[in-house]
C-alpha cells in the first residue's frame, strides 16, 4: 500500500502478493486509487513513489479498488504488511467509505522480523526489488521474499521453490 504524509493520510495504490502452501508467490493485485480527501499529490509524494497526479486523477475511488481488491484475496485469512502503519489506515479507510475490513489476521513483518527498513532488509536478506522501490506492489514483493527469507531461516531450511 502506498500512502504520501499528511495530516490525514489516504491510500493512493494498493499492491498485494498472494503466497502459496509452499511460500512461493503465486499472485499479484495492483491498482492506483484516487484520493478525495487530498487530490492533489505532493511533490514529495511524486518523488518518492513516481506517481504522477495524472495517473491517480484517473485512477479509481478507494470503495472500487477496495471492492476489487478484496475480490482478489479471496479467502486469505492472514493479512502481511511492513510496518505498523498500512492496517490502521486500512480500516480506517475502509470503514469511512461504509466497507468492511474482513480479514481476521493482520501480522507486521518488520516487527515479526525485528528489522528497520525495507531497503535494509532487502539488502541484508539478498533480495532484488523488482522495480521502482516505494510502489505498493514492487515493495509487497520484496517484503514477502525477505519474510520467506526470514522463515526459512528460523526452520532451518531454504526458501521452496
């Protein structure tokens, strides 16, 4: 997920990888939301994320991508994020547009794994970012290989796959 600082922060991309039984990858869901609380980006935003305000002005609102998103998921039950902020605002957001927020399970890698920063931990556990770092998916990709990494790690065995 891809917010920029304000205030009130808004989702402004949605990018998720489903794992498989087995921990390998085996689905992707990306898409740009529209935000309607701030609309126009902020310069900050734009540099860190390349998101320009041309794509999220024609991006859809947060409700359609939401509704598509959890779609998606399907029946997951557990829901990985990098950091302790992405969830919160998820139900937050979620709940403000009147929609539900049904996943019972929410873990924080980076806590789970007592790591600082994405880019660190990608470095340290020899992971390649594939793509621009900051956007939702590229960064859902790597925070779920260095987590299989991680796991691996902790039985004693390499990553399947």
């Amino acid at each position: 997920m891809r917010v920029c600082q304000r205030e009130i922060n808004e989702v402004i991309e949605i990018g998720a990888v489903k794992l498989d039984d087995r921990l390998v990858i085996h689905g992707s869901y990306s898409s740009l939301v529209r935000p309607v609380v701030y609309p126009v980006l902020t310069s900050f935003c734009t540099e860190l994320t390349t998101i320009q305000q041309v794509d999220v002005d024609s991006a859809r609102t947060f409700s359609d991508v939401w509704a598509e998103f959890l779609d998606w998921a399907g029946d997951e039950q557990v829901v990985g994020t990098w950091g302790a902020g992405d969830v919160p605002l998820l139900q937050r957001q979620a709940r403000n547009a009147g929609l539900l927020f049904p996943f019972p399970s929410t873990l924080n890698i980076k806590r789970t794994m007592g790591e600082r920063g994405l880019a660190r931990a990608v470095q340290r556990w020899g992971v390649q970012y594939r793509g621009q770092r900051h956007r939702a998916l590229v960064d859902a990709q790597a925070t779920a290989e260095v987590y299989v990494k991680f796991l691996a790690r902790l039985s004693g065995s390499r990553p399947f796959g």
